[in-house]
C-alpha cells in the first residue's frame, strides 16, 4: 500500500465537518433542534448574569463564581453550535483551517474554564460550611478575583499550546472530521507527521485539568459531610447541604457526562458514539445549568422575578 498523500499545513484550507448526521432529511429536524437549545442556553445564562449583577443580595462569592460560569458555558457553546448551524443552513460541512484552529482553541479554553470554576465553587461551598467565621477573610472579593484570573491563565495555557502544536502538524488529503466540531484527537487521526509530541500533550494536560480540579471537589464534599453529620439538628443539616445540592448536580452531570464519553471502551462506531454523547457537555449541560441553580433557589427566583419587573418570586417551569 503506498504513502498516503500529503499536503503542507500552510496549503489545508478546508477541513469538512461531517456533523451527527449525513442524512439530507434529518438536517431540518437537527437545525431546529439545535437552534432551539442554543437560544435556551445563550438566553438561560445571561438572564443568570443579569439578575445576579442587577441584585445586591447576590454580590457575593458563591453568585460572583455562579455569573462567571453563566458566561462561561455561554461561551462554551458558542464556540461550536453556530458554526454546526450555518454549516446545516448553507447545506454545507465546510470550515476554514484557521476557523478550525481558532474553534479548538476556544472549545479547549472554556471547557477547562468550565472545569476549574466547579472546583472553586466547590472550594467556596468548603469554606462557607467548614469555617464560616474565616469565610469574609478567605474569600475577600480580591482573593475571589485573583482566582478567577488564576483560572483564566490556567486554562489558555494549555489551550494556546494544544492549538500552536497543531499548527506544527501536516496533515493528509482527507480532511473530513467525523465531528460536529473540530475535535482534537480526530484532528491528529487526519494527520501524516509525527503527532506522538501533540498526543502526550493531551494526555499528561488532560489528566493534570480533570483530575486535579475533581480531586478538589472530592475533598471539599467529604470535608463538608464531616461537618454536615456533625451537625446534631437535621434542620441545620439540610440547610447545610441545600446549599451545595445545585453545585454537586451540575459536578455529577459535567464529569459523569465527559467520563461516560472517554472510560466506555471502544466500538466499531466510537467517533459516531463520542460525536453524539459530546452534544451533552457541549449543548445540554450548559442548557440545563440555569434551571439548576434557579429551580431550588429563593433568592435566584427573586432577583429574576425583580429582572423582569413583577417585583416577585420568579417560578420556572
């Protein structure tokens, strides 16, 4: 069998995005669909942001974390359904090279975000239930925002390197990527050159941004049990916990979701199961966030009853 063509990086202008589905009937039902949970999420996260920045009530730490995860999982999905919904309304499956880049870039950066800001709000949980009387120390609003910082650092880093590796990586003729984004280990699956730097990359960065920030969660809910079982009232106990239930949801759903997709051995139809179980970290998580976090809570009903003017609690659905 002879050497598979290769072309130069610098002359890959187009990669093709074969999408979840290549059928032309079910292209209406997908652009609905997707459209449909797009504007639910993009309007779901910035109503979260509004009320929390229109209310003093909630200009604290745990709401200050809450916003910017808002506008983090808004940015998150922006970052790849747009591009999937053009491509379903044009009746193509085109991206440019550079387009490619800057969407695995952008994916990389906001989903690591997403990882290191549940690992905070999860610290913050910690601190307000373990120690409250140091909780206006240890989470003074520069503290607050130095970690924030911290996270946005951390998590371009490896982002900006995974995307500047790529642009070292030729790549063969076929340029279609079985993905409804530009995912990075099908990206090097279309490559010619040698990845094994890119792919040692992914594994030592991806074990280091998943692992870490889920070992701090661990630790910070079984410090919190500790304390919560100590607690001898089971009123206070619930309290206790009633506070963290929304986080831990979305904790449970976020990495049961990424574990579900990465730990499933593989099948014969792997790139179609992890296309198809990626539209739920990327679309269906980030859509369910906001009715997660206002579904139990008071004060998050009030201020987005306040939002919109009726001065009342404010019941979703």
């Amino acid at each position: 069998m002879g050497k598979p063509s290769l072309v130069n990086q610098t002359a890959v202008s187009d990669f093709l995005l074969l999408g979840l589905s290549e059928r032309i009937e079910e292209q209406p039902l997908l652009f609905g669909l997707f459209l449909g949970m797009y504007l639910v999420t993009v309007v779901g996260n910035l109503l979260i942001i509004l009320a929390i920045s229109s209310d003093p009530r909630l200009h604290t730490p745990m709401y200050f974390f809450l916003a910017n995860l808002s506008l983090t999982d808004a940015c998150f999905t922006s970052a790849s359904i747009p591009k999937m919904l053009a491509n379903i309304h044009m009746q193509s499956q085109t991206i440019s090279y550079s387009g490619c880049l800057a969407q695995l870039y952008f994916l990389l950066m906001f989903g690591g975000l997403d990882n290191c800001l549940l690992a905070v709000m999860a610290y913050d949980r910690y601190i307000a239930i373990c120690q409250p009387l140091h909780y206006s120390t240890a989470m003074s609003p520069r503290l607050c925002a130095l970690m924030l910082g911290m996270c946005w650092v951390l998590t371009n880093c490896p982002a900006l390197m995974h995307t500047l590796l790529l642009t070292r990586v030729a790549f063969c003729a076929q340029t279609a990527i079985p993905h409804f984004y530009c995912d990075p280990s099908a990206l090097l699956k279309l490559a010619c050159s040698d990845t094994r730097i890119n792919e040692l990359v992914i594994i030592s960065m991806g074990l280091l941004f998943l692992t870490v920030p889920l070992m701090l969660i661990i630790f910070s809910y079984v410090r919190i049990s500790w304390a919560v079982f100590g607690i001898s009232s089971p009123g206070g106990c619930w309290k206790a916990f009633s506070t963290c239930g929304s986080h831990l949801t979305v904790v449970l759903l976020f990495y049961g979701s990424l574990m579900g997709v990465y730990l499933l051995p593989p099948s014969t139809h792997s790139s179609e199961r992890e296309s198809r179980a990626a539209v739920l970290y990327v679309v269906i998580i980030p859509m369910l966030n906001p009715f997660i976090y206002s579904l139990r809570n008071r004060d998050m009903k009030e201020a987005l009853g306040k939002l919109f003017g009726s001065g009342k609690t404010f019941f979703l659905p």
